[in-house]
C-alpha cells in the first residue's frame, strides 16, 4: 500500500479524521504499515512543522491569548511538539535534535516583534525565554524543558533528569499539575524517575499543596485502567515518603449555620471518596468489583504508613473586638478498620 501512494500529497484534512488519526491504537496502527522502512510518520509532520514555522514571517503584534486572537506560529509550535510525543510513543526515543531546532526557532520568533504581547513591563532579558508568557499552572515557563514537561515529551524529560537529577523536582511539580494521568498511563514513567532521583513529594509549590496533595485533589478514578494508574502514582507516592498528615481542606459556606465551614479530609478518606464513587458508577458488576479490589490494596498500604480515615471541622466565628479566629466545632472522626 506504501508502495502504490508513490507520490500522492494530502493537502487538507477535516478535524475529525485528524482527531482519529492521532488516537494511539490508530497511530499504532498507522506505524505498523512503515514496520521496517527508514521512515516515520510523526518524525516527517514534526520536522514538516518545524520547516513550516521558519518560512513563517514573524508576526508583528502578536498577543499570546490563543482563543481571542490564535497565533499561526503559536499553533504551529504546538502541533510540532505534540508531534514529538507521538515519536517519542512509537521509536521510544527523546526527538532533542528537532526540539533543539525548535527552540532555536521561537526564540527568533520571540526576539523579532520583542517578545509576545502582553508583556507585563518586563524585558525580553527579565523573561529570559521565549515560553516565559505562557501559562504552565505553577509559574512561568522557562525553557524547553518546561514545555516538554507540559507537553508530555517523557523521553526528552526523562533524559533530561537522567542528564541532571537537579531537574527531578521541577519534572516532577510540572507533571503533576499539567500532565494528565490517562487510560495509556501517560507521565507514570517520568514521576517513578523523578521519585527514584530524590524528587520530594511533600515540597509545597503549587497554592499552598505539595505533588503528594495535587495528586489527591486530581484522583479521578473513573475506570478500572485509570484506577490502576493513580492507584501506582500513589503506592509510589507512600514508599517515597508521602505525608500521611497532608489530605486535602475545602472551605463551604453553610446557610443553615450561617457561616464558613473548613474540612480537612485526610488522605485515606479522599481516596475511599473518590475510588468508592468510581465504583458505584460502573455498568458492570465485574468493574466496580476490580475497582473495589485496587482500592481495598491502596487501603492497606495507606494504613501500613500510618494513614488515618479521618476528617476535621472547623467554623469560622468573629470576636468582639472583630478579629477573626477559628473554632473547632467537631473532634476528629477516626476509623481505623475501614
């Protein structure tokens, strides 16, 4: 079939077969017709993406603000780097030489029209690189390495670490917060690395809440794959040392008692939370049943750490003189056999 396409071009395609050519059983798939031809297919777009963005004139003006105003070299970029991840998944190899390029590439962008718009009063010098203004969740991107943190490049990431364990924690802060922990266990593999060369899981970075608490609060087990995937972040999390007294705290206004009502949920109890109404939302008996078996495991390990089922209530109430303090208004609720 490879053979009779000779020298055929694709000039369009409509977002829907787009959308279906890149999920990964159909790109697997799409590999196996080049099986053993010099020729990958994500390589080719990811290097046509790059070729496309230096016949690019740089765009005068330019505001960073993708659903007012898209940008073609912004669009551009990212396409080029979701192309590398599909490289990455397919030959098992970090794309640096492309991503190199691709560096070299946006910078020139970035210089050309004096940095993206808006710029915050700072100098090209303050924002030092040209992923400064965008919006990585915990900060400001800072170079190629943070891009490839949020676009999931795992074997550029993971090099990366290999190269200078230093970046294990900053891989790791980026991960947790941006990546997505997907039914292909995407980013399982970086947060092992990062934990196997000393990343703290208990650091806070991100609002007030460590790795350890932003995979609590993002635990969304809504199937049996995914169950399993937080299910390995979080026994590796436990034997990296997580916190047993870091859950999670929400803050409710209550009408009934006229008031604010802060919860701290300890980490067992968020867990048994969201994998039991995981289960209780299954179809099928078999699944609830699996999910329930993942959970039943993570219990044990929680508790063999020295994890609590617990939660604490607080209200907020005002002094005379008007300051506000906190008042316990609920001991503790324990279980320990849960």
């Amino acid at each position: 079939m490879v053979a009779e396409a000779g020298s055929l071009e694709v000039h369009f395609l409509h977002k829907s077969v787009i959308d279906f050519l890149e999920q990964p059983q159909v790109w697997e798939t799409l590999d196996g017709f080049v099986e053993g031809l010099d020729f990958n297919a994500g390589r080719a777009l990811a290097v046509a993406s790059l070729r496309e963005l230096k016949a690019t004139l740089p765009e005068l003006g330019m505001v960073l603000v993708e659903d007012n105003e898209p940008s073609h070299v912004w669009y551009t970029l990212k396409r080029a780097l979701q192309e590398c991840a599909l490289v990455e998944e397919s030959t098992g190899e970090a794309q640096e030489m492309v991503l190199d390029m691709l560096d070299e590439v946006m910078d020139y962008h970035w210089r050309c029209i004096g940095g993206w718009r808006p710029h915050n009063a700072k100098s090209l010098d303050e924002m030092a690189h040209w992923s400064y203004q965008f919006d990585c969740g915990i900060g400001h991107c800072d170079s190629m390495f943070t891009m490839a943190c949020l676009f999931g490049l795992q074997r550029y990431v993971s090099q990366a670490v290999e190269d200078d364990p230093r970046k294990a924690q900053l891989a790791l802060e980026h991960i947790v917060v941006n990546a997505a922990i997907d039914e292909r266990g995407f980013s399982l593999d970086i947060i092992e690395l990062c934990l196997k060369h000393g990343a703290d899981v208990n650091r806070q970075f991100h609002k007030g809440l460590s790795p350890w608490q932003v995979v609590l609060s993002r635990c969304n087990p809504r199937t049996v794959v995914l169950s399993e995937n937080f299910a390995m972040v979080v026994h590796r999390m436990l034997d990296a040392g997580a916190d047993m007294a870091s859950g999670l705290e929400e803050v409710i206004f209550s009408p009934e008692h006229s008031g604010n009502f802060r919860i701290q949920r300890s980490p067992l109890e968020v867990l048994r939370e969201r994998f039991l109404d995981a289960a209780g939302g299954q179809s099928r008996p078999s699944s609830a049943r699996k999910i329930n078996m993942i959970l039943k495991k993570l219990t044990r390990h929680v508790i063999e750490k020295g994890g609590l089922y617990h939660h604490t209530v607080e209200k907020q109430v005002a002094c005379l003189d008007g300051v506000m303090i906190v008042w316990d208004i609920a001991d503790p609720v324990v279980a320990r056999e849960v």
